[in-house]
C-alpha cells in the first residue's frame, strides 16, 4: 500500500470500499465491462482458503478475482 492507498486485496471478508481508480489500463477495462465502475461500492465476500482467488459484490452479484487482479483497484472506505 502506498500511504493510504488500499487496493481490493487489502480488504477482509465484509469489508466495503469504495472505487476509486485502477493501476493496470488493460485489467481496467475488464473490470469496468463487468461493472467495477469509479464510485462503486463493492463489498469483499469471501476468500479462497489458499488466498487466491478473492469473491467480491459489486451491482448486486458476485464476481471472482485472482489475488493479482484485485491488487490493481484502487479503493477508499
């Protein structure tokens, strides 16, 4: 985390945040079709027992991320 910079990865389970930006522009454009829009509220579901990967709400459903996709969103709570 840079400062006070938290990414989806850092959340725990029930933990929500807020988007705020991404850092990879090629993963960013995955997510935005899949509705992790800036402003959205998401909501951290559960973890795989191994860590990876990471089951998120966002616009009333679940979305599955790797561990490494969810360290490129940006969040605030």
């Amino acid at each position: 985390m840079l400062g006070n910079q938290k990414s989806l990865a850092d959340l725990k389970i029930g933990e929500k945040a807020t988007i705020k930006s991404f850092k990879d522009e090629f993963m960013s454009l995955k997510l935005l079709e899949m509705g992790c829009l800036p402003n959205t509220e998401v909501t951290l579901c559960s973890i795989a027992p191994l860590g990876d990967p990471i089951c998120i709400k966002v616009c009333d459903y679940c979305l599955s991320l790797r561990k490494a996709e969810a360290k490129t969103v940006l969040v605030t709570n």
